[in-house]
C-alpha cells in the first residue's frame, strides 16, 4: 500500500492520484476502508470529475459493505454530484439492492437529479422492480412512523 498524503497534498491531488483507492473501491477490497481512514479529511474528497464523493463511488460500483462503513463514518449519503444525484441515486440507477437498502435509512428519498428524477424514478426507468417497492415500502413504513409520533 502506498503512503498517505498529507493534508496539504491531499487538498491539491488530482483524482489520477487517487487510482489505487478507486481500484480497491471497485474490486470491493476490504483493503479500501483501512486506506480511506488514513486520509485526512476524507468525508469531503471528490473522486471523479462529476464531483462524486467516496459514497458516491461505493455506491456506483454496488460496494454494499464500503457503503455501510462509509455511513457509520458519517460521509453524507444526501451529498450531491454536479448532476444533483446522491449516492442512493447511483446505486438505484446501477441496480445494487443491497446498497440501495443500506442508503435508505440515511437518505432523502425524495431528492430528484437536474432531470427531475428521485431514485425511485430511475430504478423504474432501468426495470429494476425490486428497488421500486423496496423504496416504495420504505416510503411507507416512514410515513407509519411519523403519523405515530
């Protein structure tokens, strides 16, 4: 494994820089997550030129374990890309049930992209079913729970 940039670097890296993290982030490495711990600041990296964080990455690639240490790490699953898509969009628009599960609890399922579409919306549009009533059941134990409070 390579070293670990400081601060002053990592804030001036070029996402190429970045290539053996994003190369353990899509083989779905248990390497990835020792490795993201050690940089400094990493809630806030941008990997790709469409301002993708680590999560949005994870998510992309269907990285199911990444993603739910990514969340107890507290990087934010509503973050938004330069298309207004959250990490939870990707994963419904690549088909990652699993992923798309462990998105749901900390994420704003309503959100919509610059075209107007929720997560919802783009499984449906890929045929992916059983993300539509995962969210779609979701949806409805949320409103359960709040007309209880």
């Amino acid at each position: 494994m390579g070293s670990v940039p400081s601060a002053k670097k990592l804030a001036s890296m070029k996402i190429s820089d970045l290539s053996e993290l994003v190369t353990q982030i899509k083989s779905k490495s248990p390497d990835a997550i020792n490795r993201i711990k050690q940089l400094p600041n990493f809630k806030k990296i941008e990997v790709s030129e469409n301002q993708w964080t680590l999560l949005h990455l994870a998510s992309w690639y269907g990285n199911y374990p990444l993603c739910k240490e990514l969340i107890k790490l507290g990087i934010d699953s509503n973050s938004l890309d330069n298309h207004k898509e959250t990490p939870l969009h990707l994963a419904a628009w690549r088909g990652h049930f699993k992923t798309v599960k462990a998105l749901l609890s900390t994420s704003d399922i309503a959100k919509v992209n610059v075209k107007g579409e929720s997560a919802k919306d783009l499984a449906r549009g890929k045929g992916y079913k059983d993300i539509v009533e995962l969210i779609e059941s979701f949806k409805e134990k949320a409103l359960t729970v709040q007309e209880l409070i």
